[in-house]
C-alpha cells in the first residue's frame, strides 16, 4: 500500500524503493520485539530517554558485533548463504555486556568480547531467498518462531 501515484513510478520503481526500506524495517523490528524498545521503566522524561538511548547503544554494539562475525562465515561451505541469528546475539548481547562492561581490566575486556564474538559466529542461519514452497505451520508453537523472545542464555 502506497500513497505514490503510478503517475510518480511505476511497480518496479516502487518495488525498488521498498527493498531500499527493507532493512530499516527489519532493524525496527528487532528493536521492538527482540530488544523491547518499548518496554520503558519509567514516566520520568530524563528515565525514558536513558532507556532509549542505553537500548540505542546497546542495538548499535550488536550491529557491530554482527557485521565482525558475518565477515567471518565462510560462505563457501554452505549451500545457502548464511548469516548470524539476531534473536541469539540479543540474547549472548544481553548475557555478556554488562560483565564486560563491570571488568576492570581492559585484557578481561578483550577476553570477554571474543568469548562473546565467538559465541555470536556459531548461531548462524540460512538466507533462502526466492523459496517456492509454501512453509508449514506447526499449531503447538504459540508464537510464531520469527516472534519469539530473544534468547536469554
């Protein structure tokens, strides 16, 4: 759905500007449902801002933090293209920052991040992109698995 007119652009135009959004879509959305964004811990405006902009922080590191570990897949000894599992770097994400960010020592940090990093590299999922099949729905699973929580262990 578009207020553009097909006047403006035409479908593949608008389809490429769509694709061009697509990754601020998908970056709103882990924000929201696997960082929770919007869970604010208080009505205080300088309290909400301080849990925007941790969250901000933190969404930035694991940007960071995936970007290093893709690099690093070795692409060639898959059948698909493969790509880090945002759900469980959220997850290691939330597990490990603030232990490195309570080490006094900046060896520990180092330490602590590549434990983290490699961690990050081994939750790896396939892109299939263009599928031909219709997926199938498991009924038990409340949630679907692109809604669950983010992993917390």
């Amino acid at each position: 759905m578009t207020n553009l007119t097909s006047e403006e652009f035409d479908t593949d135009e608008i389809s490429w500007l769509y694709n061009l959004r697509w990754g601020i879509e998908t970056n709103y959305h882990y924000l929201k449902e696997s960082m929770k964004i919007t869970n604010i811990s208080s009505s205080k405006e300088e309290l909400i801002k301080q849990d925007i902009y941790s969250q901000m922080y933190v969404f930035n590191l694991l940007q960071t933090v995936q970007n290093e570990a893709e690099k690093e897949i070795v692409q060639e000894n898959y059948k698909h293209k493969m790509k880090i599992n945002i759900n469980m770097a959220v997850g290691y994400i939330k597990r490990y920052f603030i232990v490195i960010m309570l080490r006094e020592e900046p060896s520990e940090w180092e330490q602590l991040y590549n434990r983290l990093h490699n961690k990050i590299l081994k939750e790896i999922v396939p892109i299939r992109k263009g599928r031909k099949y219709e997926r199938t729905t498991c009924s038990k699973n409340r949630h679907h698995i692109n809604k669950r929580k983010a992993f917390n262990g």
